[in-house]
C-alpha cells in the first residue's frame, strides 16, 4: 500500500513492515483491530483492509467512547481493482462498527481510496493539521520492490 501512496518512503519500508506487523499484533492482543479480507475462488487474497479502535479522549454525546473506529490499511492487488473489492471491504467494516455501536467511523484516504469513501457517504470533517516535518526525498530501491 505505501508503495503506491508514498513511493518516496520506499526505503523505509522493510522496516515499516516490523514495527507494523508488532504493533498489529499488540492491537489483536488488545482486542483493538478487526481486519476483512477478500479472497479470490482459490483462497488467494486479493484485497483487505481493517479498524482499528484508535484511542480517543472522553467528550459529551454519542461519540462518548474511548476509542473511535478508524479504517487504514486498505489494498487491492492491481488485477482485481475496480470490481467493488475494496468497497465490499469498507461496508463490512462500516457493519461491524454500526453493531458494536460507534457514532463515527473516520480515515485519511489516499487519493485512489478518496472517490472508494465518498461514493460510500464518508465526507470531509474538520481536521486541520500543522506539519512539523516535510517528508523529504529518500533513495528509491534499486531491487525491484517485493509485495506488501
Ligand atoms: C484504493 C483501492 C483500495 C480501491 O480498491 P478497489 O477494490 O479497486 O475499489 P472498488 O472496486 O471498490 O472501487 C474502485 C472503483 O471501482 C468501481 N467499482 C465499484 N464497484 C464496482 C463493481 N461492482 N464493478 C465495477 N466497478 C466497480 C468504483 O466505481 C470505483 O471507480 P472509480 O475508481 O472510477 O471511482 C485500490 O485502488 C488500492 O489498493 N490502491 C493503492 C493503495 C491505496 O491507495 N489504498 C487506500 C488507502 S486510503
């Protein structure tokens, strides 16, 4: 996924994938992260994405809880896009937190993942943000890049 959306993080990304996959595990453990993926005929994965219950401070009315749904890790391999896999993804994970009761479900899209949301009601809120850090230009891999 990042290597389409942020191709200029490239060489980060194999150590991304540790620390990712630790913290994923600690969020499972945690019972904080609830992932959907879709399989083609053969039990070949071919999309994904999951929920995780982020932390989230204590305020007035129905979105009281502490914790707020958040959708990240959205993927579609290239040949199956287009197809409403990443869609299909979306509703069930939009489901799952409708059941549980939460008031909200938020995201950051990428600019593939945008018209995927809007199509699907998500809109524009109110965050603003300040960036501290420019993400500069990092070395491109000169192997070409393994699947994530
Ligand atoms: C963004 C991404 C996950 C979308 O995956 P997808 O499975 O192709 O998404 P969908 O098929 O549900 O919807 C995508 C397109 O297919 C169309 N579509 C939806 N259901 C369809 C169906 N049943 N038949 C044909 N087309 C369909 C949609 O209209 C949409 O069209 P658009 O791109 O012209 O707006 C995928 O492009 C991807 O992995 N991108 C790289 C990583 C990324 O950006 N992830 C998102 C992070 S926020």
């Amino acid at each position: 996924m990042w290597e389409e959306i942020r191709p200029q993080a490239a060489a980060d990304l194999d150590r991304h994938d540790r620390a990712y996959r630790r913290w994923v595990r600690e969020q499972r453990a945690g019972g904080r992260f609830v992932a959907l993926v879709a399989e083609d005929p053969n039990g070949r994965p071919v999309g994904s994405g999951a929920l995780w219950l982020m932390p989230y401070q204590p305020r007035p009315g129905p979105l009281g809880r502490p914790e707020m749904p958040y959708v990240l890790s959205m993927f579609t391999e290239p040949s199956y896009r287009g197809q409403g896999v990443a869609s299909a993804i979306v509703r069930g994970l939009v489901r799952w937190a409708r059941e549980h009761r939460y008031g909200r479900v938020v995201l950051h899209a990428s600019r593939q993942g945008r018209p995927v949301y809007e199509r699907l009601g998500f809109e524009a809120g109110n965050e603003m943000r300040l960036e501290l850090v420019r993400a500069g230009p990092a070395p491109r891999r000169t192997a070409p890049a393994s699947r994530r």
